[in-house]
C-alpha cells in the first residue's frame, strides 16, 4: 500500500467514524460547538500519532501476549501529557473544561487502540504516523462538522459568533443529546451516498474498508 492511500484512508473510506463507527462518545458529546470539536480532535490526533509511533518502534521487542496491556499504557501516558498541556495554559483553559472528562477518556478510545493493534504494531514508523495523521484528521473533520451543524442550527452562531438576529429563534433539539444522534446519522448516510458508488459492486468482505486489515489478520492465524 503506497504511502499517500495510507494517509487517505482515513480521511473517508476508512473513516473511524463515517465508516468503522468507532469512537462515537466524544463525537456526541462534545460537538455542541465546533471549537469544542476542534479541541478534541487535535487531542486526539496527537495521541494517536504519538502512540502509532512508540508501538511501530516496539512492534519487534514487545511480546505478543503483553501487547494490549503495553499499548494501553503508552497511550495513556501520551493522553495524561495531553491534559497537562491543556491545564498547563491558562488560554486553554475554556477549552478544557469543555472537554472535561473526555480528554482523559482519549486513553480507552477504541479508535487508539485499534489502529495500535491493527496497523503501527505490523508497519513501519513512517507509515503508522501517517496512519494516525489520516484518521486523527478525519475524525477531526468529523467532529468540526457535526459540532458546525450543531452549533449553527441550535444556538445560531458558530465559533461562537452569532450568526442570525436575536429574533430568530434557534432550534434548542440540535444541542441536545437526541440532536447529536441525527446530525450524525445525516451525516454517515451522506458519507455512505458519496461512497457508495465506488463499493456498490464489491458486496460482502470485497467491498468493506477494512478488508485488507482481516485479510492479514487472517493469514497470521
């Protein structure tokens, strides 16, 4: 697989969130606004590309009946580090406590974790960092998106900057919990429709995302 197809994997076809629905907490918790989506996402993307890069680097050292626990703590340490440098500066301190609890939950989410297991612990440095910059980058675009609806349908503004009069009254369902579940569920059809022309005649395993991730599991049992 050629470097650039690693990197944009992850930006649709392998989407952790359009097409592998992994990670879905965060992205209906904190997307009541878009900065809160950036914030989360950048945090997330670091963790991930740092993890990639610490497993890829052990891949041939670390035992396999002792690599989930090892994984879990190397990205735990890279998300403590995360909450440090939120907490550290008082800039980001609005960011932070919108976050909340959600920046130390970067360390069990599955999406980390499984691209650990599923690629940086079988490839190259160069290629599991661009494995994480891929789905760290579209996660994050996921996130902006769907905090972007949220905000500017159920608060009227965006980054927020209010967009619309006073007057005109804003729909209160997008920033509840019910709201976030049908913004993303728009969402992942359209994802589906843009796709679904390329994969329409790949039924079965041929046509799904992570087909070449199974093969080589698959060949290794």
């Amino acid at each position: 697989m050629s470097k650039f197809k690693i990197f944009t994997n992850g930006l649709l076809k392998e989407n952790p969130i359009l097409v592998m629905l992994l990670g879905m907490c965060p992205v209906l918790a904190v997307t009541t606004m878009a900065v809160n989506g950036i914030g989360m996402g950048i945090a997330t993307t670091f963790v991930l590309v740092c993890s990639n890069i610490i497993v890829s680097l052990l891949r041939n050292i670390v035992p396999k009946k002792m690599r989930l626990p090892i994984f879990i703590v190397i990205i735990s340490g890279f998300t403590t580090i995360c909450g440090f440098f939120l907490g550290y500066f008082e800039a980001l301190q609005d960011i932070n406590e919108s976050l909340g609890i959600f920046i130390p939950l970067i360390s069990v989410n599955c999406i980390i974790l499984g691209r650990s297991e599923a690629f940086a612990s079988k490839n190259t440095v160069l290629k599991s960092t661009l494995d994480g910059l891929g789905m760290g980058i579209g996660f994050t675009a996921v996130l902006i998106l769907v905090g972007s609806i949220r905000e500017i349908l159920g608060s009227g503004s965006w980054m927020g900057i209010r967009l619309f009069p006073n007057e005109i009254p804003s729909t209160v369902f997008f920033i509840l919990p019910a709201g976030a579940f049908f913004v993303l569920a728009l969402t992942i059809a359209a994802a589906n429709k843009l796709t679904s022309k390329k994969s329409h005649d790949k039924p079965g395993c041929s046509g799904c995302p992570a087909a070449e991730l199974c093969s080589k599991s698959n060949d290794k049992i």
